[in-house]
C-alpha cells in the first residue's frame, strides 16, 4: 500500500517542481525556481516528521521526494562556479542551506 502512496505522490510533485521553476524562469535566468521547491520540500519534510506510515510515504518519499531536486541544485552552484561567478554559487549555497534549515524546523515546530 505504502508504494501506491509513493506513486501518487511523485505524480503530484514532480510536474509541480517542473511547472514551478519553468513559471519563475520567466522572470530571471537564476535559479530561484529551484531555490524556491527546496525550500517549500524542506518545509513539506519537517511538517510531516511525525506523520502516520501511508502519510509520510506520501508527503515525504512521493511529493517531497520528486518535488526538490539536489541535482539540479547541484548543477546550478556548479555552473555558477564555472563561470566563475562566486558570489552568486556562495549565495544560492548558504541561502539554500539556511532557509532550507529554516524551513524544515518551522515545519517541524507547527506540527507538534
């Protein structure tokens, strides 16, 4: 049963991290499509820590799984680094880590 959560999760979160990020690259060739899936997964993980079994299979493997996206990420910092564009790689690489942090423990501190 947990897979059919699995499934239907990452048919809900993979086309909203696509539809997401190709919305707000037509505002800027940065990436803050990326940045902002992460963050809103990030929240979507620690909302759901505590959550029954089909639940979290649900939110946490399924949506959240194939919504974020650490390749991408990765990618991003490493073609802003290739380009040498350091200051723009150390920001989406703290910013990431700090809201995503951030993110994640006020999900966790509204679900208790």
């Amino acid at each position: 049963m947990k897979t059919i959560f699995v499934i239907l999760g990452a048919a809900l979160g993979a086309p909203s991290r696509f539809a997401i990020d190709q919305y707000i690259r037509k505002f800027s060739s940065k990436p803050y499509g990326i940045f902002l899936v992460n963050i809103l997964g990030s929240f979507v993980f620690g909302l759901t820590l505590h959550t029954s079994v089909n639940a979290h299979a649900f939110f946490v493997v399924g949506f959240a799984g194939s919504f974020t996206t650490w390749s991408t990420f990765m990618l991003d910092f490493f073609l802003a680094y290739e380009l040498k564009n350091y200051k723009s790689a150390a920001i989406n690489l703290s910013a990431s880590l700090a809201f995503g942090l951030t993110a994640a423990w006020i999900g966790i501190n509204l679900a208790k």
